[in-house]
C-alpha cells in the first residue's frame, strides 16, 4: 500500500498529534494539538520558513511526519548561507522500513533546494540508534557527537 506525502494543513492536526507525542513525550497530545494549530496557521512560526509535511494512507489516515525548516547555519555545515534542517521526523511502528521515512525526507530536502539550499542537517539523541541508521541510511554523515549538561541554581 502506497501513502501520499503533502503539505499538512489545519485539518491534519488531530491525526497529528499522536504522533508529535510519540516522537516528543515530554509534551502531551493537547499541548502538541495546540502548537500544531499555531504553527498551521503560521502565526507561530520562526523568521526563517517552516513546513510540516505528513505522509497519508489512501484511506485518510497520517502515519508520519517531518518537520523541517530553514537555519542560518548548523554543526558541519557551511555558515556562508542558510541551510535545511530536520527538526522532527517520525513514522508509526507499522510503516517503518516501507520507504515511508525516505520519502518525507526527500520532499523535506526538495522544499529545502526550492528555497536556495545546498544543505540538510538534522540531529538524534546520541542512544537513538534507529534513528542513526535511518539518517545514514539516506546519506547522512555524523558530523559531531555531545554532551550537554545542565546545573540548577
């Protein structure tokens, strides 16, 4: 079974929602289903261009998402112009390794080139090994590992 893959609009947030949840857990599905409208409707969104493209089954249903967006610059990349980045990128259990993911990722890399782009970037948590697999998967080199710390005051 195919899926379309297309912009999101105002009408995509509830079948969203879920899925922002299972990538980001630390929000729950209302706060997600509330981001989702502001961004949607544009009102939320960066100086830089955005896009949320969703991957749907022919029956309505949206089983993935990637979230991408302009950077003035990112680890490894050149810092001469702006590049793409994947902020978020998730696909449900039962349509990982189906080409799901690679197809949100090159229409995410298209809309980058469509906007003067020479790069993508993006990042995973460093014990996100799937994650890692799946970026190199489609041509992505590590270019940096760290460690971030924090101290309450």
């Amino acid at each position: 079974m195919s899926v379309l893959v297309r912009e999101a609009g105002l009408q995509d947030c509830a079948g969203l929602a879920p899925l922002r949840h299972s990538l980001w857990p630390e929000g729950s599905e209302e706060e997600h289903l509330n981001e989702l409208a502001l961004l949607l409707r544009e009102q939320a969104r960066g100086s830089l261009p955005a896009t949320i493209l969703v991957a749907q089954e022919p029956d309505g249903r949206i089983v993935g998402f990637i979230e991408a967006g302009l950077r003035s610059h990112a680890d490894g990349c050149d810092p001469s112009h702006p590049v793409g980045y994947i902020e978020g990128w998730y696909v449900a259990p039962a349509w990982r390794l189906r080409k799901v993911g690679a197809r949100l990722v090159a229409e995410a890399e298209s809309w980058a080139r469509s906007h003067g782009c020479k790069e993508m970037a993006s990042d995973t948590w460093l014990d996100n090994l799937d994650g890692q697999r799946a970026h190199e998967g489609l041509g992505y080199e590590v270019v940096d590992r760290c460690v971030n710390y924090r101290k309450l005051l």
